[in-house]
C-alpha cells in the first residue's frame, strides 16, 4: 500500500515518509514544537536526527528529490483529516504522568488512564470532571458501559475495578495476576442488569462476571490458550441475538455468544506474526455483527449471520456443540499492510452518495498471490490463514470467497465504512518472530521511533485513500503499544461540531482529538495554494448555509451585511474575494476582476458597504479600467456618492456616448446632479455643433459627426425629463423627430413652449404619417395631430403666430385654418380671403361649400381668384352673390351647358326676367326645351314653354316630355282629391266628438267637492244650493262664481213632475233660455280657469268674458 503525501498546515502534520513534515502556524504538531519537546526530556533533537539519518548512509540529494516529489504531490492533494490538540487540564496532567489507556462515551466524555493508576474523566475540550485513583500501577484497559455512567478498568497491578459516575456504587476484584482487558456488559448501567463484565490477563483466563443473590459469580470462558489481550462485548438489542463477546488471545481471536453459551468461530493468527506482547490486537465492532480485528500487519473483517434451519441440522449431526449455535461466523475481508502495523481501527464513513450493497451469494475471487483463507462457519474452532507465510503480500490481498458488491444509491441506508487506522512503523526484524539474540549488538540496540501515521483504507479495494503522519511528542520513545485510537460517537456528516462523529488519538504525551474537515478548512486549504476562484464558492455556499442556520435561530430583523457564525473575517466573502480582486488586477483580468464587486462588496444600505464600492470603483478608475467596473456600479442599496455617479457619466461622455444615454436612461435621476452633466454635456454639443473634430478611440467604431449630435441631443432631453424640465426638452425631441412629442406637450401642457416650434412640430407629424403610410398602415381617415394639438389650444398658441410660422408652408398653412374653419367659421374670420386662395389651390371640390358658408371674403378677390383657375361653378356662384344673374347664367349655359343647373339657379333667385332670358336661349336648344319641360314646375307654366316651341323643331323626346307633364298634372289632381277626402272625413269626426261632449251628461258623486271652496256639491255649508257646470269640465258651486249670487233658481223637478212648473220648466228652450240669463251675469266665467290664466299671465283684461273660451254650460238644480 502506498503512502499519499497529504499534509496539513493549519495542523501542523508531516507529510508521509520518514519524518518529514510541514510548518503549523497553531505549533500543533510540528517540528519545532517536537524538536523542543526532546530536547527538555533529553530525547533526540531534530538536527541529531538528521545527523543520524546522514551516517546510517542516506544521501542527502536523494532525500531532497523525494522531499521535493512529496511536497509536491501534498499541494495536489487536498486533506482529509484536520488534527488538534485536546488542551484544558490535559498538559497539566501528562506533564508528571502518561497516559495508557483511553476511552469515549456515547455521552462524548472522554476517560483516561495513566501508568500512574489514576483516571481522569475529561470533556473532549480537555475540562476535567472528576478524577480517582483505582489502582497502584499502571491502567492497561478502560471501558465505558453504553450509557456512559460506569467506567471499568483493569491494571497490571492485578485489579479490575468498575465504579460509577454519578452514584456511589462500585465493584473491585483483584485477580492475583496483571490484568489486560475488560469489558462490561453494553447495558450495565440498566436496573435489569446482572452487573456483567468480562475481564482476562496474563494469567490466560477469560472470566465472566455476572451478579447475582450472593455476589458475583464466576464464569470461565476460555483459558490455557495464552494471555487474553482484548476482549470486547457488543450489545444485540437491535438485531435481537442477545450480544457478542469477541478476545484475542495468542492463538487467535474467538467469538463467544452468552446467551447459547457457545464459541461461534476462532480467527486464528497468521503463521510467523510478530511477537503478540509486542504489538497487541486490536478488536473493534462495527455494529452488532461486523467485527474489526486488526493485528500487527493484518487487517480482518468478521460478518455473523444468522444460521439457516438446514445448515444448523447438518452441523448438529456432525457436532452437537455447533447445533447449539444458531449463528455463523464468515470473514469476508483480509488485508496486509506494507511495513507497518495496526495501533487502532474505527470504522470511517464514505460519502453518503455511494453505498456499497452486498450481495448475498459470494463471488470466488482466485489469487495467485495468497493462499485462500478457511473460514468455518459450524461453530467449531476454526482457522483463517492468511497465506503470508510463504511471501509478503502488499495491500490489498485478494481473497475467495468474498460477497458481490456493487455501488449504488440508497436512501436512508446507512453509509459503509472505511477504516480508518493508527498505524505505526517498527523496525523490520520486529515483524517476524526471529530471535532478537541471533541478531549482533548493534542491531538489538533500541532505535528511535518513527511518527505514527493515520491512514483511511478502503474496505472494498484495500485502497489508502489518505495517510497523514502524525508529530505527537516524544514519539522516539513510543512503542506500538503505547498508542490508541478511540471513536467517538456522533452524527455522521452533521453540521454540529457539538454532536459530528470524530477520534482521539492517545500517546504518552498527547491527546489529539481528528475530525472530518469541514467547509471552512477547505476554504483555508484553497487559499492557502491561492486557488482563490474555488475559495471564494466555497465560502459563498458555507457563509448561505449559516445565514440558514442563522434564521432558524432567530425571531426576525432584517441583516445588511453578512456575518459569518464563526466570526473570522479572514474566512468572509468579503476578505477572500478582495484577495481575489487584488490578484486579477495583477494578472491584468480586469473584467473578471469587476465582475466578483457584486459578490465582494456587498449589498445593504450600510456606510460600510457604500464605502467598500467606492473604494473598488476609484482603484479601477486609477487603473484606467473604470469601463470594466462600470456595468456592476449599484444605483440603491448601496447608494454611492454623487461624485462616483457623475464620474461614470463624464468617461462616458468621453469614450462612449450610445453608453452615456444608456445609463441616463436607466439610472434614477436623485444618485447624480443633473445640473452639473447637463453643463458637461450642452458644453460638448456646442462643440460639435461648431465644428470641432470628432474624437477618436482605438478599437471603436467612431461616429459621425451627426450621430455624435444625436446622441448628445438626446441625452440633454432625457435629462431635461428626468430633471422635471420638460419645456427645455421640447426643442431637442422635436429636432429628434421622438413620436411622444406631442404626449409630452400635453401631459405637461408645454403649449406656450411650442409657440415658436410650430413649423418644426407640423413637419414633424407629417413625416410621422409619411412613415406610416410606407409601412402600410391604414392612414386615410388619420388626421395630423399637430393640427389638432394647435386647433384644439389656440388659447395658448394664438392663430395670428401659427399663421406666420406657417407662411413659408402653404399647404401646412391650408390643414390648419380648414381645421379651423371645422371647429368653428367665425375664428378665421380675418383670414377668409388666404382661405379662399388656400381651397382654390388644396381643395377645390371644397371651395364652393367654403363660399356659400363663409360671409367674410370679398367677392371681387374670390371671383378673381376663381377666374384665375377657371373655376366655373365657383365664379357662377360668385356672380350670383353679386347680383349679376344675367352673366352667371350665361356662364351655366355657355360653359357648362347645364340645363339642371341653370334651372335651378333660376329658381334660386326667383326672377322673372331670368326666366324669361333662359326661355329665350332655349327657343333654339331642343336640349334645354327637353329639360326644361321634364323639370317645370310652378315657376312657370308648360303651356308658356309650349308656346314658344317653334314650328318644324325637331326636338328629341318631345313626346315623352309631353306624356311627362300630363302624368304629373293628373297626379297631382289624384292628390289633391285624395287630401280634399281625407281632410271632410277628419272634420266630420271632430264635429261629432264635440257635439257629443257638449250635449252629454256629467256624473258626480256624493262626495264630489267645490275645487273653489273645497265644500261638498251637495250639501253647501252655506250660501245657495246652486250648482254650475262649466264647459272646461269644471263644476262649482254658484255662490263661488263671481256674480252668482243672485242667478235665477230653476223650477224644483218634484213641482215641474205635478204640472207646477209651468212653460218655462218643459223642454230644451226652457233649459237655454235660462242659460242666457244666467251667461251675462257670470263676469269672469269659470272661476277655476281664471284662476289659473291669472296666475300665468297676470295682464289679463278682467272684463267678464274677455280671453275666456269657456261658458257656462248650465246649472244643476237644488239638492236635496
């Protein structure tokens, strides 16, 4: 197996090889700290070393080659392990004492044992908890119960002594000879247990204490087969197979289940090992049925399996001790390490991302490098050979009979292990059994120790994966024995150093406590090699992780800056990535340099990080390469001061302009002074504007003069904008030709600034339609919206200007005032002469409508205007207005020859003597007499028109004009005798309905009430009981007329139905006989109506009758 260099500075480790190692800056395990250390216990010093190393016959060449090709492969290799010093009382306590033996709880409390008898109970911070004395001479053996609160020891002074922590209770046997091992049962500290523990020594006995009524009893398990170096006992609850006890002694490892009482398996050594008392074994249980045995330079791995039905009958017939046996013992693994042996093994977690599943059927592996191992799995004392005796074979040693693996993904599956092993380099002649007394002096004189090395092998391929040496203090002095390596239990892959899974390593002289290396050292490894691209991801993910952590952990409140849980700035973003910068501006990578200020500086609205950008931004300004730094200036959280902002618009306006309106665009107007840029910027286009040369820049497209005018153009009205300025921005949007001109006017209402632009702003729109119809688009019924603009507030831009402005463009000039003339006639009243010459060239087929509906031109001007273009129609209308009717229908008639037109031009003025001209011109027209007698009518007669016809006139369509003047005349006699019928049938109707209303009856009921007095018709409070009734439908009584009063009474209906009544009672003429006494007495006739009419018209004549269509249309009778 190879050694892989891997050092690690911020320990203090030395790479792989024979004492070389790297500077710490902590001092933990480096050479100057190890150098001091020999030299105060009078040990071997660093230069005597090499001293030694040069006279043995080493070359020194040689060595620097290989120390060259270490480091080199050390700065590839990223570590795996971190190291450090368990500190707190620990110094003081090996300062007069060493320690021997170590041991972690599943509490994480860590207990040692010194060759001084005495035990110290320690947190892993090196705090001392308690410490006692058990024994006189040295602990070879300390053990915790699962729970952590009994602590077993056994001493060479014949003593085993088990003693719990948070009790009094405690158990001490001396055993007569020096003790080895003990182990205690996995639930000791339960109320249920039988205080067990398994104890053996040099005396070659393995004991079994359980307790019971009368004390412990004893239980012998194995003897007679030499010393017991390790025993140690495994708990099966989960498994439910009740526990294992596994030892070592000099023939081998044997595996023993307590509940059957029975010895499943024996592992036994390979031929020609090392001398056992020289390097021990070292047992430890993965789990509940995987046993780790590592010896001297082999490595094995025990799997126990649960005994099929069959298998266990077919042992029982040929050993009835295997019957009893319910579980099987198969070694699945054996590697040999290459020049060094094992001081401790642990298994060490893999990435959780590859989980090697065993098959259940094995695959048979054949090697012709080693010899099979037998493995028994009956129950008897079996042997597993490892073949080294006939060569040595290098790590890893293929066997037979090994499972199938494949690597795949499970979930929640628990991670296989590696191993992670102490080792420690001897001297050669001691890894075989040879006889130190055939060896000369020289060779039998004790040698300085190498540094013990801790190596990660895997389990699958026998692969070293990591070797780190270790620099633990007076390691010259140190044997393989004197070292160990405890586990100490946790959370596999866990975040929290209170609970992650880590070791101890124990020498005389040192605890060092070995954890998995986590985020934060990576990033320290990486920037130590100043790989600082991978450092800086690295601490961006570690720094998310503990701002997630940081939020879980407390009740809200916002951060502006980042601060990492540990509190090292060294390890920050910020510290690296500035780092990071500083090293691409000196590789001259300026646009990756700029790129990182966004993750470097920070974001938040803290002065801190404001001055943090600035700071940056000013050192690439002074660098030259502001450009770079440009597109990751922040606008807001931070918000950096003015100067910065104003900076980055003058190099703009210096070496990019399409840049410059880009960021004027997109930058809030509050970060930078307006006023000061548009200074900066008016400056440079009046340059240009002026004349002056266009600036160049290498490796840049160079723009036009022109464009350099536009784009500054625009940039003043974007800022103009921005600074709430828009009149001033008015003039360059409309140079622009920008289409939100006219959005801009109105939404600002810049109409007395566009007073003066009015020229510029018509030319404007109508390129705009221009464009529009180019590009298709429906333009036909669009009209010019800088008319409308104008027309619609010719309050604030008065026509009198628009009209001047628009001199120069007659056709602009045309649009504008008939926009006017639409809204309303009466505002171009003064300009109705410019108008009419305005139609007459634009808009002819309009210029009649203008001249019939506008009164404010001169006639003489317009017609002369229309002579000039030979506007017949026109002038004809014009000679009408003028009283020439003789000439404007010679007009129609000479140059128009329109018969329908003059027609009805001489209907229009209504002349006779016009009439009579156009008969006359007529007489030798047969066209005009055939339109004329199709279109008589009542302004002249047909049979006038007749007359006239010459004899011998040939004239077309005589006939048909003729029946035409018959069929209308008989239709108009049709009509007007249907009207006549219409009009006698409706009469009719209407005299009967009067009559009907006047000659009817009226009803009233007994309620009915005076609308006068408001007293019931029929029972007057006082007064006459005389009622009249009004042709308006109203009745009242006669004492509320005016002039009632005294109104003859008519003859009772009782008297008139006896024959009292006389003449004047009978009949109709009685009835209007009284009616025409009674009429001249009532002066003001209804009195409800004249109420009413008084109240409408006060002016009323009040003499009776005057105005007042309703008479009385007769009385009624005295009610009874």
């Amino acid at each position: 197996m190879t050694s892989a260099a891997v050092p690690l500075p911020d320990e203090g480790l030395a790479e792989a090889g024979q004492g070389r190692f790297t500077e710490s800056p902590t001092g933990l395990l480096n050479n100057e700290d190890v150098s001091d250390g020999e030299d105060e216990e009078g040990g071997v010093s660093a230069e005597e070393e090499e001293d030694g190393q040069r006279d043995d016959g080493q070359e020194p060449d040689e060595e620097s080659e290989d120390d060259s090709e270490d480091d080199e492969d050390s700065d590839d290799d990223e570590p795996v392990l971190k190291y450090s010093r368990i500190e707190g009382s620990v110094p003081e306590v090996l300062k007069k004492d060493s320690a021997s033996a170590v041991a972690v709880s599943g509490n994480r409390l860590l207990a040692l044992g010194t060759h001084a008898g005495i035990v110290h109970v320690l947190d892993l911070s090196g705090k001392r908890i308690k410490s006692y004395k058990p024994h006189l001479a040295s602990i070879v053996d300390i053990e915790f119960d699962e729970t952590g609160e009994f602590i077993a020891t056994a001493s060479i002074d014949g003593q085993v002594y088990v003693r719990s922590l948070a009790t009094n209770e405690f158990y001490t046997f001396n055993l007569k000879r020096p003790m080895r091992t003990i182990a205690l049962e996995p639930h000791f500290a339960s109320k249920r247990s039988t205080r067990a523990f398994v104890a053996g020594g040099l005396a070659g006995n393995l004991i079994l204490y359980d307790k019971g009524w009368l004390g412990h009893r004893e239980t012998v398990i194995s003897s007679g087969e030499g010393p017991i170096w390790q025993v140690r006992w495994v708990d099966g609850k989960t498994t439910g197979s009740g526990g294992f006890i596994a030892w070592a002694n000099d023939l081998g490892v044997k595996i023993y289940h307590p509940d059957s009482r029975t010895i499943l398996t024996f592992i036994d050594r390979p031929p020609n090992s090392p001398r056992a008392e020289l390097f021990k074994p070292t047992l430890h249980w993965q789990d509940e049925s995987t046993l780790l045995v590592a010896w001297a330079d082999y490595l094995k791995v025990a799997r126990i399996r649960t005994r099929s039905a069959a298998s266990s009958a077919g042992a029982a017939n040929g050993n009835a001790a295997a019957a009893l046996a319910p579980y099987a013992v198969e070694v699945t693994a054996v590697f040999q390490m290459d020049a060094c042996v094992v001081a401790g093994i642990v298994p060490h977690p893999m990435p959780p991302e590859l989980t090697v599943v065993e098959d259940e059927e094995p695959v048979d592996t054949k090697s012709t490098h080693s010899k099979a191992p037998s493995t028994r799995t009956d129950g008897t004392a079996a042997t597993a050979d490892s073949g080294a005796s006939s060569s040595k074979q290098k790590l890893p040693i293929p066997q037979p009979h090994l499972p199938r693996r494949k690597s795949v993904h499970i979930p929640n599956a628990p991670p296989l292990t590696t191993f992670l092993l102490l080792t420690y380099i001897p001297p050669p002649s001691l890894l075989t059994a040879s006889n130190e007394s055939d060896e000369p002096p020289e060779a039998q004189k004790r040698r300085a120790a190498e540094r013990p090395e801790l190596r990660i092998v895997s389990r699958t391929t026998g692969e070293e994966l990591a070797n780190d040496v270790l620099g633990v203090r007076d390691f010259e002095k140190w044997g393989c024995n004197e070292y160990s390596l405890a586990l100490v239990p946790g959370e596999v892959g866990g975040d929290d150093k209170e609970k992650e899974r880590c070791y101890v390593v124990m020498s005389p002289r040192d605890l060092v406590i070995v954890r998995k290396r986590d985020r934060r050292d990576r990033v320290k490894w990486l920037v130590e090699r100043g790989k600082w691209e991978e450092a800086l991801k690295e601490v961006e993910e570690l720094e998310r992780t503990e701002d997630l952590i940081c939020n879980h952990t407390k009740s809200g409140g916002e951060v502006d800056e980042k601060a990492p849980l540990n509190n090292d700035d060294d390890l920050s973003v910020q510290a690296i990535g500035q780092k990071y910068i500083h090293h691409l501006l000196s590789e001259h990578d300026y646009a990756k340099a700029a790129s990182l200020l966004p993750k470097v500086c920070g974001r938040g609205k803290t002065k801190a990080i404001a001055q943090r950008w600035e700071e940056w931004i000013w050192e690439f300004a002074g660098r030259g390469h502001l450009h770079a730094a440009i597109p990751y200036v922040p606008t807001d959280a931070p918000r950096l001061d003015h100067v910065v902002y104003e900076m980055v618009l003058g190099h703009f306006l210096g070496q990019d302009l399409d840049m410059l309106l880009q960021t004027i665009k997109t930058w809030p107007r509050e970060i930078y002074d307006v006023a000061a840029v548009v200074v900066a910027v008016k400056a440079k286009l009046d340059k240009l504007e002026a004349g002056s040369p266009v600036e160049k820049h290498e490796g840049k497209k160079v723009p036009t003069r022109q464009e350099e005018v536009v784009l500054l153009m625009e940039c003043l009205a974007e800022l103009y904008t921005a600074n709430r300025q828009p009149g001033k921005a008015l003039p360059y949007y409309l140079r622009l030709r920008r289409p939100n001109v006219f959005e801009l006017i109105r939404d600002n209402n810049l109409f007395t600034d566009v007073q003066d632009q009015v020229l510029l702003l018509v030319e404007f729109d109508h390129e705009l339609m221009e464009k529009r119809k180019k590009e298709k688009k429906d333009e036909s019924k669009r009209k010019s919206e800088a008319i409308e603009l104008l027309v619609d507030n010719i309050h604030s831009i008065p026509i009198n200007r628009v009209v001047q402005q628009l001199q120069k463009r007659p056709d602009y000039l045309f649009l504008y005032l008939d926009a006017l003339v639409e809204q309303d006639p009466h505002l171009v009243a003064g300009f109705a002469d410019l108008q009419v010459k305005m139609y007459a060239e634009f808009a002819t087929d309009r210029l009649i409508d203008f001249l019939r509906t506008s009164n404010y031109y001169n006639l003489e001007q317009a017609y002369k205007v229309c002579k000039d273009r030979d506007l017949v129609p026109e002038m004809v209308f014009l000679l009408g207005r003028m009283g020439n009717n003789k000439q404007a229908l010679t007009l129609i008639i000479e140059r128009l020859g329109d018969v329908h037109r003059a027609i009805d031009f001489a209907k229009q003025q209504n002349d006779d003597d016009l009439w009579e001209d156009l008969l006359r011109y007529s007489e030798t027209r047969p066209t005009f007499i055939r339109g004329l007698l199709e279109n008589v009518g009542v302004e002249i007669s047909p049979v006038r028109l007749i007359r006239r016809i010459k004899n011998g006139l040939e004239i077309p369509g005589l006939k048909e004009a003729l029946i035409k003047i018959l069929q209308d005349f008989q239709l108009q006699i049709e009509l007007l005798e249907g009207c006549k019928t219409v009009l006698e049938g409706d009469c009719g109707e209407l005299v009967d309905g009067l009559h009907k209303k006047q000659s009817g009856g009226f009803w009233l009921s007994a309620g009915s009430k005076c609308p006068v007095c408001s007293e019931s018709l029929q029972h007057p409070a006082t007064g006459s009981s005389l009622t009249l009734l009004f042709l308006c439908r109203h009745v009242v009584h006669a004492s509320c007329a005016a002039g009632g009063n005294h109104l003859p009474l008519p003859t009772d209906p009782i008297l008139r139905g006896i024959g009292y009544g006389g003449d004047s009672a009978r009949g109709i003429s009685a009835t209007v006989a009284l009616e025409s006494l009674i009429r001249p007495r009532l002066r003001q006739g209804c009195p409800v109506c004249h109420a009413k009419d008084a109240r409408v018209n006060a002016a009323l004549d009040n003499e009776p009758g005057n105005g007042n269509p309703l008479r009385p249309l007769g009385f009624m009778g005295r009610t009874r």
